[in-house]
C-alpha cells in the first residue's frame, strides 16, 4: 500500500455542531455514572451522522496544576454507533484506566477537560520493505496500532504531534505502548495498521467545543 493508496478521511464527515453534541454527551455520561453509577442512553434526537458504526476515543486531560492526561480509553474499531461508542469509553476513561485513580465528580467540574476523537477504520500498510514503512506515515494525519501475537498497542494522531514525533520515533513508541522491542515494526508477521480521526475539545471544563488541528504535515 503506498501513501496515496491510504484510504482518506472525508475532511469535516462530522460538522462542529456533530463533534459538540458528542464531547457533551461523553460529559454527561461521566457525570451521571460518578453521580449515581447510571448510564445515559443515546438521544433519540441524534443525528444520522453520529449513529453509523465508528471507532471513537475519549481523552481526559487535567487542567490544573498542570496540564496532564488524565485518561483515555476507546474502541479502535466501528462495532457500535457512535453514541453508544462515546457513552462507553467516557465513562471507562474516568474509571476504568489502570493508569489513574478514578476521577472524582469535583474534579470532573472543576479542572477536567474532554477531548474526543472519531476514528476511520484501522488498515494494515502491507509494504514488501519494512524500512520503509516510515514513508507511509504522515504524522498529524495518522494514528497508529502495532500488533503481533498478544500484544497491541495504540497511539492516536495528536500524540505524535504533542511530542513532537518524526514517523520513525511514532512507530518506535507504539512498538513500546505494545510491550514489543522498539523495532519491531521491522519485523515480517508484526502489523502495522493506520487511522485516522476526527478530534473535538473543551476549550475549559463544560465550556466551549472547538474542532482540534493536529497539524498536519
């Protein structure tokens, strides 16, 4: 598969009204499951758009002192609409991430922020010279999976951004978000798989929803 063989993203399939009806539904569904261990159903209102199958990830980021990831969890690939994906994996980014504490109602309020990213379906590059995998990677548009065996690992588009990763240093740290060596994507048998997504964020905790630039290169 070459870049211009990777399927592309139909740019702005969610319009920003779409991408602010789901950050407050993500929420809603952590506010109400921290109130009172309730989930939310999907509106009945919701437009056609959010209910097709999609892959979607809910990212929670602390504000305060500094800001920090505060969890994120999501499903890479479009096995439910995209309501009752988002509702899943908010509630499961505040509670379910083995890397933090689950987050508290007050914190929720006051210092959390909720970004979420709809995803394409996930597609394996299949290349007859691995070194060149790197070429097939353009950073600020794909996200990445690495998966061989048992293990998996994925990183959304804007991490690479965030740290200011070459291709190369993206497939290195997925390799590593995987368990696998970090050069593994070198390697026959180990897949390599792109997506790509569609990123909305609070601008502050409950406030405005703005459409995220990830910069694309």
């Amino acid at each position: 598969m070459t870049r211009r063989e990777t399927a592309p993203l139909a740019q702005n399939s969610l319009s920003l009204e779409e991408g602010r009806m789901l950050v407050q539904l993500a929420r809603l569904a952590i506010t109400k499951y921290l109130e009172s261990k309730q989930v939310v159903k999907p509106p009945q209102d919701a437009p056609r758009g959010l209910l097709r199958k999609s892959g979607v990830f809910v990212t929670l980021n602390s504000t305060k002192p500094v800001n920090e990831l505060r969890g994120c969890i999501g499903f890479p690939y479009p096995e439910e609409a995209l309501v009752q994906a988002t509702i899943k994996a908010a509630i499961y980014a505040a509670t379910e991430d083995p890397r933090f504490p689950p987050v508290a109602l007050e914190e929720l309020k006051r210092s959390v922020v909720v970004e979420l990213t709809a995803l394409t379906e996930p597609q394996v590059l299949k290349v007859q010279d691995r070194q060149s995998l790197p070429e097939l990677i353009q950073v600020g548009r794909h996200g990445l999976i690495i998966a061989s065996g048992g293990n998996s690992g994925l990183l959304l588009p804007q991490v690479a951004t965030e740290w200011k990763w070459d291709s190369t240093e993206f497939l290195v740290n997925c390799c590593l978000k995987a368990g696998l060596p970090p050069d593994a994507w070198l390697l026959e048998g180990v897949d390599v798989k792109v997506f790509e997504g569609e990123i909305f964020e609070e601008v502050e905790p409950a406030g405005e929803v703005r459409r995220k630039d990830v910069g694309r290169k």
